[in-house]
C-alpha cells in the first residue's frame, strides 16, 4: 500500500503521516455517507445548523494544541501566525452560525396571489436551498482558514450541504487532526455520520470531483490545478459550479503626496505585508507603483533597507520553493526588471530570502507581472497618470487593488478608484490588502484570473455559493419551509416588493 | 451582399426581410458603442436607469401596433397572446425600474471599523456593480418577453449593463422594431448611444460571443445551441459567465384523490396548459402521471377527446416543425410508448395537431422522455408510490414540477413535495407550470439540463447575473457609490450585521 509523506518546510525531510492515499472504494464510500447525509442536515433546518457550527468552533479550539503544533511542523509558518488562523476559523463557523440565525441569507420572498396588470396572478415563494454534497479543496497556505476547516467548508454547511475535504498535500497530519477535531465535535453535536468526510491524495480529488452526487466544488490554489479540476467537470454528464480563487497580483499605487507624507511609514507597512507569511498569501501585494521623484526614491529606498536586513522565511513546500526560485529567475532576466535588493539567504530546508524588485511602470508585461507566491515585490516607477495607468492595466485582473493618498488628494482618489475597480474585487485605501477581515460585506473574489465566479469565497455572502433558489406556486402551508410560511416573522422577508424585518 | 429571410409560418413562405447579417465590422463596432456607453450607464445611478426602463417600457407600448402587426407574421401566435406578451415585456421592464429605485438588490452592507474577537479590522463596504457589456440571444417562442425586449435585456440593463442583442432568424422583422422601439425611447431619454445594440445572423452571434469586451451572455434556447456558445467561451482569453435557459420536460403529477375530485378538471387545464402556444413553452408539462384505476382512466379519456377535438397549431419555424414530427415518431417508436389521441391534421405551413400519447410510468427511460417542443404529452400512469418515484426519476430535471391533490393529502404533498423539490426550479400545486408570473419572488432556473447557472432569467433576482460584488476598505466617502455612504439610509443596507430598512 502506497503512504502519504509529510514534509518539515524547515528542513525538507519527510517522514512517513501515517496516512494513506484514498482509493476509489473509499472516495466511493465516503461520498455515499455524504449524499446519505444530505436529506438530515437540510431538514434539520437552520437553527440546528447554526449549532452545529458553533460546535464545530468549540472543537477546534478544544484541539488548538496538537493543531498547531502539527501545522507548525508542516508549513513553517510559527505558532503565533497559526494560533491566530485558529482563531479565525473559529471565528468564521460562528460568524455563519450568526448569519444562520438571523436568516436574511435565505432571500425568502413572498408573493401573495392577487391581481396584477398583467391579470390575476399565482401565490409565488422563494427561498435558498441548498445544493448537496460538495468538495472543498483547501490551500496549502492556509492550514486552517483555507483547509479542512476553512470558509469553504463553513459556508458550505451553513448552507446545509455535506462536505468532502481533499486533503492538501503540504500538510496532510494537520488535515486529518483539523478532520478529526471537527468529526468528533459533529458526532458528539448529533450530527448525521457523513456530515464531513475527508479523502487523500491527487487521484482521490479527481474522483471527487468526477462523482455525480457532488453537486459543486470550492477550490484555493493554482490556475493550472484549477484547470485540471475544471476539465473534469466539462466531462460529467451533469456540469456543477466550481468555485475557484485562483491567481492575484494584487496592484499597490503610492500617489506622490502619500510618497511626500508618509514615505517610511508605508514602506515599512508594504514590506510588513509583501513578507508576511512569507509571501504566500493570496492577497501580497506584488506590484507596488511608486512615483518618480525624490519622494519616491526615498521610498524605495528605504523598502531596500528593510530588504536587506531581512532574514530568509521557510517556504511552504518543494514544488512552491522551486517555483519562486524559477519565477524570480524569469523576472530577472526580463530586460526591464531589476534586482534592488535581497536580503539574508537562509540554508536548508525550503528557504527564501525577501526580493526587491525594479522596473519602469510603462514597460510592464504580462511577463513582468507573473505573480511570485513568495517574499517577492516589484517596484514600478511611473511619472505620470498616463503611465500609471498603462502600468496598472499590465498587471493582471486581482483580488485586491490598493490605493495610498493623501486627505488633500480626493480628485486623484475618484480618479484611481476608478482606473483600478474594474480590475479587482476589493479596493483598499491606505491600507495593506493582505490580513482579510471576516465579516458580513467582506468580498474575497475577483474577475478572472483572480476567481472564476462572481462570488466570494471569504465573509458571510460566501454561502450563496452552495445554494439555489427554489420557487413554491400556491404550495399548501404543510410543505412550505418554516420560513416562508404566514406569520414566520423571525428572519428579513421580502414580502410583496417590500423588506419586512422582525419586530425585534 | 447575403439578405436574411422573414417566414411566414402559417404559410411557409419566405420573403427578404430587408434586413443582412451583420459582417465582423458591424459587430466589432456595436461592441465597441456598448464598451462606450458603459462607464456613463454606471455612473448615472440606479434612479437614472429606473427612468430609462420606465421610457423603454412605454415605446414598447407605443408600438405595440406594428411589433404584434409583425410577430403575428412572423410567430403565428395570435394577435390576443402577442398582445399579452408585450404587455408582460413592459410590465417587467417597470417591476425591473420599480426594484433599482428600492434598491434592495445593491446587498449593501456596511461593516464599520472596529475593535473584534480577531483585533482591529478596517471599515469595509459591499455593493453589487454591474459586470460590462452582455450579449443576450432571445428565443424564438416569446418574440417580445425573452428576446430584444425581454427579460435578459430588461435586467442587464437594470444592472447598468449595456446590452447587444442577438436577434432570433425566427423573427428578424419583428426583432429590428422591437430594437428601433426601443433604441428611439433611450435616445430620446438621453441614454448613451451603445446603451442597446443589434446584430443579426449566426456568425454575428458567435462573435459577439467572442468579443473580450462582452462579460456575459444570456441565453435561452436548444441545449445544442448552447453548448456551440459555451465551447466559444472556452476558447476565450477571459471566460464570462453563461447564462442558459435550456430544455425542460415539467413533470405534472397528479394523485389519486385529485383524479377522482377534479378530474374532468384538470384534464382541461392540462390540455390548456400543454396546448397554449402551440405547446411551444419551456414550462409546458411533458409527463403527466395519472393514477392507474377508473378516477386516471376518466381523467385520460377527457384528455382524449379534448385533443382528439383540437385543430391543428402551427409551429414556429421549419426547424421546430421538423424536430417536433422527429421526436414524435421516436417517441412513437419506443414500444413502451403508445399513441392514445391525436388532434386534426392542419395543411400547408408549419401546423402540428396535438397529440396525446401514453406509457407505463415504471418504464419511463431517457427516451421516453426527450422533450417534444410542441403540442405534446406523455401520460405515464402508475399503480403505486415507487412506481411514480421510478418514472419521476427518469424525467431529465427540469424547469418546474407540479402536483396536484386534495387538501385531505397533506402527507402525500409533503412526500411528492419532497421527492420534486430536487429536480426542478419551481415546484406548482393545483396549477399549471405555463403562464409564467413577473414578480419579486419568481425562480424560472432550475438544475441542469433545464439551465446551467443558480439563477433565474425572470423575476427582479434575475437581475444578479450581470452584476458582482465589489468591497471598498476604510475607502474615503468620496470614492464610495452614493449608496455606501453614511446617512444615505434611502434603501435597505446592512450595517455591522443588522439590516436596516430607509425611514418611511
């Protein structure tokens, strides 16, 4: 029998998780428990759910220890950062527990039966269901908050779904643990066995993703990973949703006031960002526009201190280690990028030292804008708007855009809004686009190549993702759902055109 | 130069319509105006737009003489039920303005800065903005409520979306009015030139499908046609979402007790429902199951002579009438599959008779089921609740599903209730599936093959696919949209989790 390694980021060695890959029968069978659970956790309704994630919370809390510490082993990233990320799943199952009570995510609506312009019309209702069964692929950057226990899986529960995790590879002893921590929480909870499933290895997801009784897939990681996934589904009989956050550079424009006022401050908040978690976030700034000039300069100047001060930061695994090596090299030998500054290089293990990279605004690529996953960032110099703006559309559609300008500065403000809102989901003034806040407008998506979907995969609105309208036409109260029903007053409705909140 | 036809389905015969199919240059350049017109669109808010729609729906109406003049000509489907059609279209396109100036559908939400269980987190705001220009491909069955006019123009365009039309070759005459109708209204509104565009033919069709500047399509149609558009989206640079209305065969259920109640009854509505428009509806049922016993054999013998009384319909164009007589001698041919009625034959153009045909609900197949768009329906009869549960089970899932039974069965609603709800968008009690109603809560989606998105293409939620989410972090009030200020409390908004309704 094939075994599942597991890998110290710290000093490359791999040792033996005690896992083993799934094979087909197990995908098979863990599915089945899964699709088994479905009519149970979708009749259960919303305010057993909401327990159910609040559980879900508590127990891995209550595992806080072995979590860490194995998560540490496996990526490297330091107990403080992953104690943090703990509390942050935590806190995202009880934000969605919260967004289950209070019950506006269902949209319910009522229509009475009346006359209309149109002649006499039906009674028509309509409310969010959920899908079914759906797989999550976690991120290896993200042990908690993007993994096993992650939004995917919180939001897809909340939404009444079972889950089936793919394990991510990078840290497979901290999945299963993250799996077990939660398994037994839902167990102790009352919850339908098959709630949550777990499965292992690349062939294992791909069968997931293949199976007919999952009904969509949320997925964080790579393009081309995404693709292949993306490639299975064209081949099901019946196509599902796939929800992939895929790829962000994530552009940083410094106006040349911002660059006058607060010069160190923002290069010491951009190298603080660009370096955190050793630059394997999602949202790292990647590109940074700074304006010509003496303000400039000294900015840039004082980022290529911090850089070459700084010590190297274990990355998360071989095949991300190599890649940043391969990446920076292709930057590198672009002739319109230069090496400003690096800092102390690390030995052993998947080590990386922080880069600071130059180039002119204007002569930006598709090249020059690849995103590094790593403690990597490119310093674009422009002069001018005209050039700014050539710059910004070189760098490819993003989760994130950041804007840093002064109070005085409001005419310029509007004007960046506008070039970078088209080419993001989130735009951040003055402010660091890494460190997501979880919260009920929170929006952590963007247009392609950043996500493939118009949906968020961070914040309460996540959830929309697992659901689907279903419309009920002169329906007897019997089979109506709770909240559609006369005189269930306890969540938003809209009912005949208008939103109608409980009397609180 | 090539000219398109106009066909006059009640004869046969085909004249020029004095109209060509528009070459890439004419293509190229009414994306290029509805690219143009995009940012003023946006930017001149939701009671802007709500003007435009209420302008669009009055020259609608003030041309309602030559738009039924002509789709009469070119649909064959009465001036009474044309008539109702363009009433509907600009009913729709006023509950569309109605819902931008409630402006419930933005989902604002405003998470204020502050201390939280995670530390401090910045100010952030959600709102949904519209997408770019869409691409929409009317149908040839409703040549006013799902094509130029219709409801994917009406809620791309409510979402400050720019919209180039693909007319239908099953009415190009009645399609270029319908543009001009509404092309003048905008103008003489003020809207940008580009706000509404037209092209014509096959090959203009997958270009605009093509074109990088198109972020959407909405399309209703064969699924055939559908996946021809959808492998050009897999070719483009960007994919962009499609939104397709597909195919849908509408189980109709009909229990014991409602049989021997209503029978007479019902078999006239169903007769109505599955005749209406020449049976040219995605909402007509396909199936109906009829209990076995003497209450089923009375409905289906009233069926009988009510088809066996009708005259002829005529179909929409050459090729519905040449897949309507395909599919039914395949139907035919299957040996479950009986002919119990048949209509009288009509003569000359595209006429069909109805027909009512019978099997066995426990043999139901994948054949047996193939949608016929035309005056067509299956009556499946079973003996038992797993012999319904086998033939509902074999019917491809659908748009809408309905049943019929007596108040005295509410546990049987509840089990049939439960055994739809999976396989349709819109589950029908004591009613028929056609005769769609335009309201805040309809759904008209449901799983695929009927559609591939989670949305609906009527009702104001349709209105969500041409727009996304976009957050703005601790963004200065200027930059921020009207509606995500502070004090702009004039439409629903949720603020640090609560929703908060405007003053009335």
């Amino acid at each position: 029998m094939s075994i599942l390694t597991t890998t110290d980021p710290r000093t490359g060695e791999t040792s033996d998780s005690g896992l083993s890959p799934s094979d087909p029968a197990v995908v098979e069978e863990v599915v089945g428990r899964a699709q088994d659970a479905f009519p149970a956790l979708r009749s259960a309704g919303r305010r057993w759910r909401a327990g159910l994630l609040d559980a879900l919370a508590s127990g891995l809390e209550g595992s806080a220890e072995v979590l860490v510490r194995e998560a540490d082993r496996e990526t490297g990233l330091g107990p403080v950062r992953l104690k943090g990320e703990l509390a942050r799943s935590a806190f995202q199952l009880r934000l969605f527990a919260e967004a289950l009570r209070e019950g506006g995510y269902l949209e319910a609506t009522i229509d009475h039966a009346g006359q209309t312009p149109l002649g006499p019309a039906p009674d028509i209702r309509r409310m969010l269901v959920p899908l079914g069964p759906v797989a999550v692929f976690g991120a290896s950057n993200f042990p908690f908050a993007f993994s096993v226990a992650g939004g995917d899986t919180a939001s897809a529960l909340a939404a009444g779904c079972p889950v089936v995790v793919k394990a991510h590879s990078s840290h497979p002893v901290t999945s299963g643990h993250s799996y077990e921590a939660l398994a037994d929480a839902a167990r102790v909870y009352g919850a339908p066995d098959g709630t949550l499933g777990i499965v292992y290895g690349t062939a294992a997801g791909a069968e997931l993703v293949a199976d007919p009784r999952i009904r969509a897939v949320g997925f964080t990681g790579s393009l081309s990973a995404a693709k292949t996934l993306m490639r299975i589904i064209d081949g099901r009989a019946q196509p599902i949703p796939f929800y992939g956050e895929l790829s962000s550079v994530n552009p940083l424009v410094i106006t040349r006031g911002a660059a006058a006022a607060r010069g160190p401050e923002i290069a010491a908040g951009l190298f603080a960002s660009f370096t955190s978690g050793a630059g394997q976030f999602c949202t790292k700034p990647g590109v940074a526009f700074v304006p010509a000039g003496e303000a400039g300069d000294g900015l840039v100047a004082e980022l290529g201190s911090l850089v070459l001060g700084a010590g190297a930061q274990v990355l998360l695994n071989a095949r991300i280690h190599t890649s940043f090596a391969e990446i920076r090299a292709r930057l590198l030998a672009e002739r319109a990028v230069t090496l400003l500054a690096s800092g102390v290089q690390g030995c052993g293990g998947f080590s990386a030292a922080p880069d600071l990279l130059g180039a002119d605004a204007e002569e930006l690529t598709e090249e020059t804008t690849e995103e590094a996953f790593g403690p990597l960032l490119v310093v674009a110099r422009y002069r001018d708007r005209a050039g700014l703006a050539r710059g910004l559309n070189a760098v490819p559609e993003s989760l994130t855009a950041t804007v840093h300008c002064e109070p005085s500065e409001t005419g310029l403000a509007t004007e960046l809004a506008a070039l970078i809102e088209d080419r993001a989901g989130r735009i951040v003034f003055n402010g660091y686009p890494t460190g997501v806040r979880v919260s009920w407008g929170q929006h952590h998506g963007g247009p392609w190549p950043a996500t493939n979907t118009l949906h968020t995969s961070v914040g309460v609105t996540a959830v929309r993702r697992f659901l689907r309208p279903l419309a009920w036409q002169d329906a007897p109260a019997a089979v109506l759902p709770e909240e559609l029903r006369e005189g269930a007053d306890d969540i938003p409705r809209r009912i005949d055109g208008r939103m109608v909140l409980p009397a609180t």
